[in-house]
C-alpha cells in the first residue's frame, strides 16, 4: 500500500500506467487538492536520439537528462519546449555532482601523484565545456559544486591555487614532470622500460560527449589515452579494476566535510575488493584533519583552518583532477502541460528521479 495519489494500473515491459485515486486521503482531508494529472505513462529507457525525437513530436512532456547538444536541438525544433534556464544555455541547472578525472590511486603508474599532476597540467578544461558541451557549462577547480553556501570556503583558499594551479592547462610543464620520473616519448607516447603509459578511462553514459576531448588532449600531450562505456562500469569502477574513470561527487552541498570524507584512508579497499568510494587514496594526516572537521560545528572557525590544512594535502597530492561542475538538462514540454519548475519557478528541482517527482505533478496545470 501506498499513501500517494495515485495507484499502480498497468506495469509490462513495455510502460508502466499509475492512474489518480479517486479518493485520495490529503484531498478528502482538505489537506492538498487533487493533481490534475490523472494518468502517468512511464517508458522503458531510450537513447538520446529517439528521446529528442519524441519530444519533437509531442510525445514526451519530459525525460531523463540530455546532453547539451541533444537538449539544445531538442528545444530549438520545438518551441513548446523549455527547461530550467528556459529555452536558452545552459538549458538546465547547476548540480552538487562535480565530475572529476579519478584513478585507482594504489595502482602504478597512477599511484604517483607527480604523474596525476602532469595529466592535470594536459587538460584544457576551457576546451571541454567550448567542445564537448558547446559553451553550455562550467569547469571546475574543486571537487566541490559552486553553491554559494560552498563560496564562504573555496572564497578564502583561492590563494592555494597559486601554489597548486590545478586549473592550468601546461602541456610543456606536464612534459617536465613525466621526464622527471624517466619517461621518454617513445613514437609520441610517454614509456618506460619499454612500456607505454596507458589511460583507459571508464566512463558512464552520460559523459560521451566530454571524454572524447579529453582522450585527444590527452594524447596531443602523449599520454595513451582512450575510454570505454560498458554495463559493467559501476563495478568495475567499485572494484577498483578501472584505473581510471570519471565520477561525480554527490556530497558537499554547504559545507566541505562530506566530500573530502569520500577521500578518507577508510574507503581505500584493496584492487578486487567493493568500495563505496572509488578514489582509493591514503594520507594519514587527510584523514585525521577530516575527522576533526567532523567533530566540529561547520560555522566555528576552526572549520576553516581544518579545510585549509586538508585541502592543501589533497591540492598538493591531487588524488582526483577536477574536470567539470554538472548540470542538470530536464527537458519540459508545455504542449499539454504548464508550471513547470524553472528559474523563475523554481517550487521544487526536476530531477524527479530523487522521489520529488509527486511535488512537479501537484504543480502541473493543463496547457490553456
């Protein structure tokens, strides 16, 4: 049984059907009037093309995320369409899931943070957003997502980036750290002792249109780079049988304390053993400073110099490189339906997938 208003009618493989109860208990109660959407049609999973092409034609009111350049051919052939940012970019809404190149930091070559660092210093995160998102994003310099509340911190350590400029794109300065630790480019890739340095990138989905441009900038600075989508990916990445993948951080949201607990010795589990987190790092000190920060009233101003201290271990031994921030691109049909939320709307989030989806549907008013 469930206490929502609507009742499970039809459930194939091919659509699930939940039609309005008739006598749901907040309407009788005088405590919320009814939806007036009376049946919900959900479809299997499709791929992006075919989403697009039913959201051209009417026959979606709204989906899972589209990437940038989908959404945005979506919502200039169909007027009716609109998303968070109304129909100009980024046509969604900032996310707390930062994405970041990580690795499987107790497995060579990447268990070197010199050479993490010459890989950061390879990537042009500029180039990322311009090419794989068409200009519809941002980068990122911290694992964190650029909330405002996260601004009264990341604001007052920006000085670290001076020291430790992660966000800079120096394919000569990441030549000098690869020949520093005895690789030589062997026909244009980084080897040695006759091996060539190999970056396989596992990646989910959702990050088809970035991980291309970063296997090509990759390998313009001579790094063997490739990626690779498989249905195994979330285990292999658990696992710690991909050395290198991208992950967002669903953590910190107004305080730095939960992400760079996801960084903490405790999660670093042997390659071939289930991890929560997939970073497998260790630093005894990281750890003891995230601990007390744990400890600690997130407004006390200890908070801030405990950040500082752990952030510059992390900066220093970059255990993940941070790519991009994410976006959410929640395509919203207003054929049939309006008060979707939006900027200038924004009742509830849309990605309904994190059970707010109730919220949108007691908000939606028939199309006039």
């Amino acid at each position: 049984m469930v206490s929502g208003p609507y009742r499970l009618a039809l459930s194939t493989p091919g659509q699930r059907i939940w039609d309005r109860r008739d006598f749901w208990w907040a309407a009788q109660s005088g405590f919320h009037p009814m939806p007036q959407v009376e049946r919900l049609i959900f479809l299997p999973y499709m791929d992006e093309s075919k989403r697009v092409q039913n959201l051209l034609t009417d026959q979606l009111d709204t989906s899972l995320d589209l990437r940038p350049p989908n959404i945005r051919s979506a919502v200039e052939g169909n007027p009716r369409l609109t998303t968070w940012s109304g129909r100009q970019a980024p046509y969604g809404y900032l996310d707390f899931w930062p994405v970041s190149l990580g690795f499987n930091n107790l497995e060579e070559p990447f268990s070197d943070p010199q050479v993490r660092w010459a890989i950061n210093f390879a990537i042009d995160r500029r180039q990322l957003v311009e090419v794989g998102w068409q200009g519809s994003g941002a980068p990122t310099r911290w694992p964190f997502p650029d909330f405002p509340p996260m601004r009264q911190y990341t604001g007052q350590v920006q000085d670290l980036l001076a020291q430790y400029p992660v966000d800079l794109h120096d394919p000569q300065r990441s030549a000098r750290l690869m020949e520093e630790r005895g690789w030589k480019k062997v026909e244009g890739f980084w080897t040695r002792h006759g091996e060539r340095l190999r970056i396989v990138i596992d990646i989910f989905p959702g990050f088809q249109d970035l991980a291309p441009v970063l296997v090509e900038q990759l390998r313009r600075a001579g790094f063997d780079a490739d990626f690779r989508s498989t249905s195994d990916v979330y285990t292999r990445m658990a696992q710690g049988e991909a050395k290198a993948f991208m992950n967002g951080h669903g953590g910190s949201v107004s305080d730095p304390y939960l992400t760079l607990s996801f960084y903490h010795s405790r999660f670093a589990q042997p390659t071939g053993t289930p991890a929560e987190h997939f970073w497998r790092w260790k630093n005894p000190q990281f750890d003891q400073l995230v601990d007390q920060m744990g400890q600690v009233d997130p407004q006390a101003p200890e908070t801030l110099a405990l950040f500082r201290q752990a952030l510059e271990i992390w900066l220093r031994d970059l255990p993940s490189i941070p790519l991009v921030q994410w976006y959410h691109r929640i395509p919203h049909n207003q054929t049939y339906w309006t008060n979707w939320p939006s900027a200038e709307n924004p009742y509830i989030h849309t990605a309904y997938w994190h059970r707010t989806f109730l919220l949108v549907l007691l908000g939606l008013r028939p199309a006039q």
